[in-house]
C-alpha cells in the first residue's frame, strides 16, 4: 500500500513525540534540564543524606569534658577524704586525756634561797624537769634536821587552785624561820622536803634535799611555811 503525504506526516510527529518522551525519561535519571528541556548530564547530583552528615561528623567533646569533670570531682572527693581524716585525728588529739601526775623529787629540781624581805623567810622554788604536767599539792612538808614533826602550814595562804606545772615551770612556798616572840630556837644545817599527797594524807614519791642558803639557818617554835604558790611574790606574802 503507498502511503499517503498525511500518513507520513502522522508517523513523523509520532516518531519526534517518543524521542522526546525518551529524552525527559533520561533528564530525571542521570541529569537536569534547562528552561527548554534540554538536559545537561555534567551536572553532579544534588548532595545527599549521606554527604551531609560526612560534612558534620559527630566529636568526642562531650566525652573529653566528662571525663576531665570526673578527674576534678575525683580529686576534689580525694582532698575532702584528706582533709577530713586530718580533721578526725586533730578532734581525736583534743580529745585525749593528758597526762599528768605529782610532782616528786624524780622529776623537780629544788632550791632554796634567802629572801631579803620579809626578814627571816627563806623561799622554796620547785621547777618542773620532766616532760610531763605535774602537780604540787597542798604545801610543802618540811623536816630541818632531825625534827619529829613536820612544819605546820600557814592556813591563810591557801589558794583558790592547785598550783600546776608544765615543763620548765616553777612553783614556789615561803617559809618563815623565826620571829622575836618564838621559842625553842636552834640552828639547822639540813633540809628534807616531801611532796603532799593529792588526797592530803600524808607525801607521794621519794623527797628532795635541798640545801640551805647558809651553813646554817636560825629555826624557832614560829617557824611555818605557805601552802605552793605560783609566783614568789605571792609565797612571801606571809
């Protein structure tokens, strides 16, 4: 069959309507088109999921400043810890019962010396050598030579507290030799002390032998001495 001019022109408009159906179908594969249609396959594809997150990758801050938190919180507990146990023991310390006892002749050095006023006193200075506190109780028991009887103590001198020394202080008591109105008077050469027993019943530990300022020192039926003092002012008061 021959085909007509109008046949012809049919097949040609169907042929040019299927390129151009196939050359959309390729622009949305592989490409873009322009504002005629025409596809321009050089262009990249538009980015993706993918590419947006290569472009922000995930970092390890929060794990760098959490750790450096943890480091401080551990250093700062470790320092409490420190601090409290140094706090403990200083409470503990405070709290410990300190150690003292009677002052003997063990531990304390004894002198004795002439005071120029009041006449006729004698002054008694103990001092602590020891490390530890000790006590002086009551007063002094004094025996000058051979006596019988220990000197009677000045009631009147008595302090409100027991005299207390720590290491390298000194404790003193006056002693009044004679007087005109006293009886009896001889000349001793020797001195024992003894130190009073806390419960006032008699002396504790081994006594001192202090020696006399002079060969000798006039003693008579006055003759008494003051309870411990803690300064020699107030020891020579009586």
């Amino acid at each position: 069959m021959t085909a007509t001019p109008r046949s012809r022109r049919l097949r040609t408009l169907a042929a040019a309507l299927v390129t151009t159906a196939a050359l959309s179908l390729t622009a949305c594969q592989t490409g873009t088109a322009d504002a005629t249609g025409v596809v321009d396959s050089t262009q990249p594809p538009a980015p993706g999921t993918e590419s947006a997150e290569k472009q922000s990758p995930a970092t390890g801050t929060d794990s760098d400043t959490s750790g450096a938190s943890n480091d401080s919180s551990d250093s700062k507990d470790s320092g409490s810890s420190g601090s409290s146990g140094k706090e403990a023991t200083q409470v503990a310390d405070r709290k410990a019962a300190k150690k003292t006892t009677s002052c003997t002749a063990k531990g304390t050095k004894v002198t004795v010396t002439d005071a120029p006023r009041p006449i006729n006193h004698l002054l008694i200075k103990a001092t602590n050598t020891s490390d530890t506190t000790c006590h002086l109780y009551y007063a002094p028991y004094l025996r000058f030579d051979q006596a019988q009887s220990a000197v009677p103590f000045i009631e009147e001198s008595k302090p409100q507290a027991v005299v207390t020394l720590e290491p390298g202080e000194s404790g003193y008591a006056g002693v009044l030799t004679s007087t005109p109105d006293g009886s009896h008077p001889y000349d001793a050469t020797s001195l024992t002390l003894y130190y009073a027993a806390r419960s006032g019943q008699g002396s504790t530990g081994a006594p001192s032998h202090p020696a006399l300022p002079f060969d000798s020192v006039r003693i008579d039926s006055s003759n008494a001495v003051t309870y411990w003092q803690t300064s020699a002012a107030d020891a020579l008061m009586w």
